[in-house]
C-alpha cells in the first residue's frame, strides 16, 4: 500500500516527521496483517473491541474517531504522559519512554479486525486493505493535537483508493496537494513519490473506451458514445506540478528524477505529436505501466525523503487543535 503523507491542505503526521513516519507505517502495517491472519486461520472469534464498527455498515469517520480518542484517553493516566507523547510528534523522540509511549498510541490506532469471519484469505486481505486505507487517511487528516476536517467524498474516492492499495508501501502519494507559494495557495496534480523519481499524474477517464485528441492548444476533444466535447487540457496542470517540484527541488538541491504522466485506464489518447517529456498510459500501455511500477522493490531512501520533506514544507495546512486537548488545558 502506498503512503498518503499528503492530503489537499490537510494536517499530516508525515509533516511532523517524514523520516519516522513511513519506517513506523510499514512496521505497524506488517504487524497487523499478522495479527490478523493468525487470528482467521486459528479460526478466533470477532474481536469484540471497538475496532469492529470499522466494518459495519453504519460507520463514519466521526464514529471511529471518537471511540478512539476514548481508547488514547485511557492510555495515559496524568497529563505530564499526554505532555511527553506530544513532545514526541512535534519533533524526533528524545528518549526512549517517549518512544514506548508513542509506539503505544500508534499500535491502537493501528488495530485491525474483522466483523465476520471471510470465507476467503482474498478476502481477509481486502477487508485488511480497507481498515488500513481508513487508518491512513487518520494519518493525513489529524495529529494527537491537531485536525482538519475531511470532505467525506474522500473515503470513496476510487483513485485515492487506487494509489494506496495497488501500490508498494515504499511510494510517498500527495494526493492533490495545496501548495503555498508567495502567499498564494496553487492546487496540483497527485504527486507519487518513488525511490528512484517523482510522478506527476493525472487521470483522463470520463467515460468507458472513449478517445481523447490531444493537442497543445487549451482544450481537448474527448469523443465518446454521447458524442463529441471539448475538456480542459491535462497537461496544463501537470506542467504546473512539474513546474512547483522543479523548482523546490533546485533550491534545496535535491537530484530527483521528475516523471508527468496522464493515464486513461479505460479510454485511448489520440495525440499526433506527442511530447517527448510527458508518457501517456491509455488502455493499450496501462497494464505493462503499472506492473513495472508495482515491481519496484527498492526500499526508502534518503534523497526520497529529502524530497518529501521539502515538498511538505511548501504545502498548505488547515487545521484546528483539538477540542480534547483545549479542554485539558483549561
């Protein structure tokens, strides 16, 4: 599963401490699955914890939320233990009981189940890929002191789905981020990053086996089963992507490769004079594309996370802080 470490204007956990976060994701996400499938091949029962409302059909991000920030509450018995575990997320851990505390937040915010027992190990993976889709996006929305509230449409959004489940555990995603540039936000294409390079992508898929004519004017012609309309030129906002990561990478002097691609997984991209610095994945070419990428098996490296370090310091963050821990002050 790839990592969310950005989400529009969202506040981040990976924000924090970029160089922590993705190391501690895929620990926490292998000990889980573990879990679990030791829990489903011996047969147990369903936990009976709160972890359980993450299946049933009434739940909502505000419902889990509040069941967990229960759980947290009773994690620490005084306010110097709650003092120390946000010492933790404001900067590297100092200590080694600040490491135990934070490890034990993490791991119960991380605890996965099932409801009802699959009838298939397939199964028990999907269900184990969405309660951690679930999870990630907690990471990209909130810290233990902060949150930004989440556009619901989120939860659903098949493409974000599609980055963090079909992906390995080693590519970085900003999902559409916001970045701050001259006291101006700009809005940008997803950004996927690699151990080997930056991709800025974009998805062209409106419509089943439809055709788009591509050209370098401000629009372009996508013809389908309703006929013919024009839409606005993909490449306009890839370019500015590319353009924003150019240039935060050049001042901080960070030699990442810089990839732009449009995909259409279910269409075709007519365009006559293609241009040699941007690859267009339609239908014919998705599937070699995307196993190569999921091929990747190279681990997280540094310039990886220099680059999802400076990219992060340039993005744009709403949050407020937490009605728990204002009331604790007071």
């Amino acid at each position: 599963m790839g990592q969310l470490i950005k989400l529009q204007d969202y506040v981040s956990r990976y924000e924090q401490n970029i160089y922590l976060y993705p190391s501690r994701y895929v620990r926490l996400k292998k000990q889980q699955w573990e879990k679990l499938q030791a829990a489903w091949e011996n047969k147990d029962e369903p936990s009976p914890f709160f972890e359980r409302a993450l299946l049933e059909e009434n739940w909502t991000p505000e419902a889990e939320e509040k069941q967990i920030l229960q759980k947290l509450k009773g994690l620490f018995k005084n306010d110097r233990k709650a003092e120390e575990l946000m010492e933790v997320h404001a900067a590297e851990s100092s200590g080694e009981k600040q490491n135990q505390d934070q490890d034990q937040a993490e791991q119960l915010e991380f605890s996965v189940t099932y409801s009802s027992r699959p009838h298939s190990l397939e199964l028990l993976k999907q269900q184990f890929l969405d309660q951690i889709f679930r999870f990630q996006m907690k990471w990209a929305s909130s810290t233990l002191m902060e949150k930004s509230f989440v556009d619901k449409t989120f939860y659903y959004n098949e493409q974000l789905k599609y980055f963090l489940q079909r992906f390995p555990d080693t590519f970085l995603v900003l999902f559409r981020p916001i970045f701050l540039l001259k006291n101006a936000p700009v809005e940008t294409e997803t950004m996927v990053i690699t151990p080997t390079e930056l991709w800025c992508i974009s998805f062209l898929e409106e419509e089943e086996n439809a055709v788009f004519v591509g050209s370098q004017e401000h629009f372009w012609l996508k013809r389908g089963k309703n006929g013919e309309k024009k839409i606005l030129n993909p490449m306009l906002a890839l370019n500015r992507t590319e353009k924003i990561a150019k240039q935060i990478f050049k001042l901080h002097d960070i030699e990442l490769p810089i990839k732009k691609a449009i995909i259409s997984r279910n269409g075709y991209i007519d365009f006559p004079a293609t241009p040699i610095d941007i690859e267009f994945i339609e239908s014919r070419k998705y599937e070699e594309w995307f196993q190569s990428m999921r091929g990747l098996r190279s681990p997280l490296k540094h310039i990886q996370m220099k680059a999802s370090s400076h990219l992060l310091q340039y993005c744009l963050t709403s949050s407020i802080r937490r009605l728990e821990w204002e009331q604790q002050d007071e």
